[in-house]
C-alpha cells in the first residue's frame, strides 16, 4: 500500500498534485516542459504508475502532459534494445507497465494537451479521453527505428477504433488528428487548450463524489476485457519488437 506522501515527489519526470477530495493529477513532464520520453522514464513510470494504483486514498487520476505535447519527443538515453539483457528489461517494463496502468482502479482520465506520437496506449487505456483541437496521434517511432510496434498499441489501437483502421494506422503512421480521433471513438471530448484540465477536473469532481467502492468497481468491470487483451498479447507483442531490434542490431553490424 502507498501512501500520496511517499511517492509525490519520487518521480522526477511526473508532477503530482492532489485535491482534498482525492483527484490525482499526473503531469509528465521533463524538467518542466514536455516530456522527452527516454529509458528512464520507460522504467520509472512502472513504479509511478505501481505507486498510483496502491494508493487507497486516489478517488479518481487525471494523466496530462506539459508543454505543448501529451509525449511527441524520444531519446535513445537509457535504452538498450540490442543485447538480450538490455532488451529483457524492456520486455519486462513495457509488460508491466501497462498493467500497471490497468491496476489504477479508479476512474482514468487522460487529458492530452497536445501531440501523441508515442505511447498512445497510455491514453487508450484511460476511461475518458479529453484532448484539444492540436491534438494529433501517430504511432512514429518504432518504424523511423525499424522495429515491430509491439508494445500495446498494436493491441489496444484495433480494439478502440475498429481492426482494419487500427491495423491501417499502425501500418501507414497514419496522423489521426482529434476531429477524426473523436469519429473514430478515441477521444470523447475536444476542449480549447486553456480549458482542458479544468473540463478534466469538472469530470473527475463528479466521479471522486461517487461512493468509493462504486467508483473503484466501475473502472474494474470496464476494463476486464482489456486487460485480458494486454495479459495475452502484451508479451508476445514485446517479444516480436525484440526480434526485430535484433535484425536491426545485425545489419548495423554488417554494414558498419
């Protein structure tokens, strides 16, 4: 069990803040701005989002980004995708991490501020998705690097808008943006930018006002199924990106 005192200022890539009646904000963030997305912060968000799901006292979670961007920027810091070590312990995080966001047992609110083109399954697996008019999703950096997308957007992007435009989309990097996303069933609400975290708060108000057990149980029967989705293909997935990396690994070798 955690407790909001001993995690609210663990993380330094997630700014924390919450309100008497329980509504976690999470902004990530790096070094105030928009979040540039890095090994470390591949590992840390397993722990952050751990923390935020055994945490008794969170009625309900909004998760938002800084800057101009939800997560538009990846750095290759921290990361090791060519050797079977450094790769176990992506498999092991990325795995982990999206149950980890299926463990927050409590309402989910996903308030984008700006471009995802890159882990856009954290938004997916959120119950209400909020974005703004320059929100725009795009699955970009697993094909500029040559990998397989296995990492949950190959799961959760066929199961939210339909598996032909879900596998079109992964395919083609298609830039989806939020008029379209929000035909498409991925996004609920659009909402001018300088109003996006108050329409969120004004959401997670009413549900935090819910009785606790009713509030939890919810998010729990809404998203049994997808947790079956990730529990199946989450690992699988991951071992397909992994075998790929390592092809990208030896032709790197042969041509160098």
């Amino acid at each position: 069990m955690s407790r909001f005192d001993t995690y609210r200022n663990a993380y330094p890539n997630a700014r924390l803040t919450r309100t008497p009646a329980g509504v976690l904000e999470v902004a990530l963030h790096t070094d105030g701005g928009k979040l540039v997305f890095n090994g470390h912060t591949h590992e840390q968000f397993v722990d952050l989002f751990h923390d935020i799901g055994s945490d008794p006292d969170n009625r309900v979670v909004i998760l938002t980004g800084s800057g101009d961007a939800f997560m538009d920027a990846i750095s290759p810091d921290g990361f090791d995708f060519f050797t079977p070590r450094g790769y176990d312990k992506i498999f092991r995080e990325g795995k982990k991490v999206l149950m980890n966001l299926l463990d927050i047992e409590v309402p989910l609110i996903a308030a984008l501020n700006g471009p995802v083109l890159l882990h856009s399954e954290y938004a997916l697996l959120a119950d209400i998705v909020l974005a703004t008019p320059e929100t725009i999703f795009q699955d970009k950096p697993h094909f500029d690097f040559g990998i397989v997308p296995g990492d949950g957007v190959n799961l959760l992007w066929p199961e939210v808008v339909g598996s032909i435009r879900g596998r079109h989309f992964i395919l083609t990097r298609q830039v989806l943006d939020a008029q379209t996303a929000k035909a498409w069933g991925a996004v609920n609400e659009i909402v001018p930018a300088d109003q996006l975290l108050g329409r969120a708060h004004e959401i997670a108000a009413s549900l935090a006002a819910l009785p606790p057990l009713t509030a939890r149980y919810t998010r729990i029967a809404l998203t049994q199924k997808l947790r079956r989705i990730v529990d199946e293909g989450a690992g699988y997935g991951l071992a397909l990106e992994g075998i790929s990396a390592a092809e990208v690994a030896r032709s790197a070798a042969q041509a160098a």
